[in-house]
C-alpha cells in the first residue's frame, strides 16, 4: 500500500512537470525569456524534488508500533490492525476490522447529529442516549482491542503455513491435529469479535432510524425504545462476562 502510494506521488509529480515544463503545454522553462519565467520553472523543479524527498520519507519511514495496552485512538487502532494486512489467511478479517473502525466513527456522528436536531443538550433524552452510544462504542474498541490481543500472541508465519497446510511431514498426525484446531479456534475468536462489532454497528443503525422517526420524546420514554433495550442488555451482558 505504502509503495502505490509512492509510486502515485512520483507519477503525480512528472505529470505536473510535465505540464508546466513541455514546450507543447505550458513551454515554461529555465533560462526562458524573462527572469520570471526562470525563477518560476526552477522553483516549479526544487519544489517537486522537495515533495518527492519529503513525501518518500513520510510513505517509507517505519511506522511506530504501539504496544495494544497503550492503545488510545482510533488511529492507533487503526495502525496497529494494518499491521497484519499482510497475513494473507487474515487477510479479509482485517479489512473487515478497519472497515467497522471507519463505519463506527461515521455512525457516531450521525447519531450526534440526528440528536442534536431533535434535543437540546441539556435535556435528559439527550443525555441518556449520549450515555448509551459512548458505552457502546467502548464495548466496540474492546472487542478491537480483545482481537489485537488475539492477533499479538500468534506468530504470522506459522499461522500461514497452517492456513495453506504447509507443515513438515515429520509432525506426527496427532500434533498436526492440535495445531490445526489451534488455528481454528483462533479464527474463531477473531470471527467471534468482527461478529460482536457488526452487531454493534446494525444496534447504531436501529437506533439511528428509531431516533430520525421521532417528533418529539420525554426522557422517561427512552428506556422502552425497542433498540435502546437492545442495547441496555447487550451492555450489562458484557459487563457481567467482563467481570
């Protein structure tokens, strides 16, 4: 990924040459007719030799890995699952995993926008429903978290090599049996979190379209909104398999 977007800066950069220096287009060039005309197709050149250094360093530079209990953001969510792009038997989960990531932050504000049309901050509707969706969305980074635990404690070359069912045929049958449901149980496990956080993200969606559909609500009401009880147990259930 880091080397097509390389590669799409060095292309970028000879278009935009091309079209200011080709005698055919623009015709700007160093020792034209007039002292501006030079100065402008020298600095034409040193700022695309600027933009290529700076932009390969940037695209080259080894990304800072943080350890996943030092996780904050969602950039560092982000990163620390693009690590395994790479693994080719996890491949489609990871994508899966950012596409949720990007999903939850778009969900999210339209959920805050769609409140703020219908409620004043100050209200107990807004308030409680605010309450709610924080909660779940750290019931969804959780689960991100939990499948980059997952993620950190198996060694990637072995898991491709289970994947494709390349082992040395001197592994007894026995150990090849355990190793393989090993690596079924793990798939599972990172399965069982993408599961629980496209859960999360169609319980947003309901919420969304029960809140859009309102005139108006009193607070009191909120609790028996058929999504938000949804929500009330997917949270205390989780909380109570945390504990």
């Amino acid at each position: 990924m880091k080397w097509l977007k390389l590669a799409g800066l060095v292309v970028g950069t000879t278009i935009v040459n091309v079209i200011v220096l080709s005698p055919g287009l623009l015709g700007v060039r160093l020792g034209g007719d007039s002292a501006i005309e030079t100065a402008f197709a020298a600095t034409v050149l040193i700022m695309s030799l600027i933009v290529l250094l700076y932009g390969s360093y940037v695209l080259t530079k080894p990304t800072a890995i943080v350890p996943v209990q030092h996780i904050q953001s969602h950039e560092d969510y982000a990163a620390a699952l693009e690590r395994y792009r790479d693994v080719k038997p996890l491949a489609k989960e990871i994508v899966l995993a950012l596409d949720q990531l990007e999903r939850i932050v778009r969900k999210k504000g339209a959920l805050m926008e769609v409140l703020s049309q219908r409620f004043q901050p100050q209200e107990l509707s807004y308030r409680k429903f605010t309450a709610v969706i924080a909660e779940v969305e750290k019931l969804f980074y959780a689960n991100c978290r939990s499948m980059l635990n997952k993620l950190g404690v198996f060694d990637a070359s072995e898991f491709s090599r289970l994947a494709s069912g390349e082992l040395p045929n001197r592994f007894s049958s026995k150990l090849l049996h355990e190793k393989r449901e090993l690596y079924a149980s793990y798939m599972s496990a990172v399965s069982g979190y993408l599961d629980a956080n496209e859960s999360i993200l169609l319980k947003l969606d309901k919420l969304l379209l029960e809140i859009a559909r309102l005139d108006s609500m009193d607070y009191r009401d909120v609790e028996n909104m058929a999504c938000m009880k949804e929500i009330d147990a997917l949270i205390k259930q989780t909380k109570y398999y945390q504990a």
